[in-house]
C-alpha cells in the first residue's frame, strides 16, 4: 500500500508540474497581449497627435474605428486568457490539496506501523525481562 500512495504522490507531482507549465505559457501569452495592446494605445496617441497637428492629412475617424475594433479584440483574448489562467490556478489549487491528502495518508500510515513496531518491540522487552526475572527466581 506504501508503494501505491508514493505512486500516486509522484503521478500527482507529475500533473502539478504541467499544469504549471501550461499556467507560465497562458501568463506569457497575457503578458504579449498586454504589450501588445500597449503597443497600441501609444501608436494611437501618437497618431491622435499627429492628426492634431496636421489637419486634414488623412482620415482619422477610420483610423480611430479600425483602433477600436483591434483594441476590443486585444481585450476579448486577454479576458479569455485571464479566465484560462483562474482555470489553472484553481485547478493547480485543488491538485496541491489531492497532494496534501495523500501525503497526511501516508504520514499516518508511517506513524501507525511505527507504533505497532514499537508495541511489538516492548512486548518482547517485557517478555524477555518477565522471563529473566522468572530465572532468577528460580535460583
């Protein structure tokens, strides 16, 4: 039964591992999408300023739309993204506490086999000293 619980504790560790790494691919996929989107707010106003500065020059009420549409597409992926990575995060959560359980199972399991061993230990102590006594009696 030891041996199984070690299985299960090692195969356990095995999943916490990737599913840490799936978490730090979707946290640097965020983290692109937010530099991205950065990216994009600055060449914004920097064109904003440009069409401030030199009127009629180009069409900014297209530029503006086409701004929104890509800065809504930026935020609907890191929203999804973030929701993936609650995901992980409370998946990692619940596996660590799957972890926990089998380790406190074998943590009693050790102490109960421990104690038992320590039992039978003294029982042969005791029965050694009764029978030493039981001689020396005799004599």
């Amino acid at each position: 039964m030891k041996s199984s619980l070690q299985t299960l504790q090692r195969i356990q560790k095995f999943n916490i591992d990737e599913q840490r790494k799936i978490l730090t691919e979707l946290q640097t996929r965020e983290e692109n999408l937010q530099n991205s989107l950065d990216r994009l707010n600055a060449e914004y106003e920097r064109e904003k300023e440009f069409a401030s500065a030199h009127p009629g020059t180009g069409d900014f009420g297209a530029y503006t739309k086409r701004y929104m549409q890509y800065r809504e597409a930026f935020e609907q992926q890191l929203a999804a993204v973030r929701a993936e990575i609650e995901k992980v995060r409370d998946k990692i959560a619940d596996m660590f506490k799957e972890q926990k359980t089998y380790e406190i199972v074998d943590d009693n399991r050790q102490k109960r086999r421990e104690k038992e061993n320590n039992a039978k230990e003294q029982k042969t102590l005791d029965e050694i000293g009764t029978n030493a006594y039981i001689k020396r009696k005799k004599q």
